[in-house]
C-alpha cells in the first residue's frame, strides 16, 4: 500500500505502472516508471533495488502478477490495492502524459 503524502515516500518507493501506453497516457501516478508488464522481464533492469516497488494497473490485478514476479526474483514489491481506479476514487492527483489532470480508462 503506498502512503497518501507519495511526495514524502520517493526516497522509500517506486512506482512501477503496468499498464498499457493508452492506459498510462490517459493518467497515471506523476512520477511513475511506465514498464508494460509485458515488457517487465526484458526490462528489469530499469527496475531500482534500494526501494520498495509498489506495483500499478487499473484494477490491481495485472500489478499483482507483477509484484508476484519481483517478489521471485528477490526485488522488494507491494501492490497498489484497487489500482488506479481506486487511487482516483480517493481523490489523488495523476496527470496525463500531456500534463493535464489524469483520467482512468
């Protein structure tokens, strides 16, 4: 679970963004590396080691494929109950990739 103040938790988590270009273009977590999972084991290392890894998709359910592969390959990893769709119920900030206020799609 990532803390509200995320500009407070940078130095202890990284946001990793699972989703697909369309998803993460829409809106996301201002911040965030953007990693398809797809894309996830061609890329791990883009993937920092000194920090907790707090996994991100829409629902919760592809980030927590992901935070179960990072967990096998010892990387420190949580998942972002309730995705992005929840982060936006709760009323938190993510932007478009064009700067504008995020939506979820």
């Amino acid at each position: 679970m990532l803390p509200a103040d995320l500009a407070a938790a940078r130095d202890r988590y990284h946001v990793l963004d699972v989703r697909e270009r369309d998803e993460w273009d829409a809106g996301h977590i201002e911040g965030a590396r953007h990693i398809p999972l797809r894309e996830l084991a061609a890329r791990l290392d883009e993937i920092p080691r000194d920090k907790v890894v707090v996994c991100v998709c829409r629902s919760g359910h592809r980030s927590e494929s992901a935070r179960q592969r990072l967990d096998r390959m010892g990387i420190a990893a949580e998942n972002l109950e309730g995705g992005m769709a929840g982060w936006a119920r709760a009323g938190l900030a993510h932007v478009s990739s064009r700067g504008a206020p995020g939506r979820v799609i």
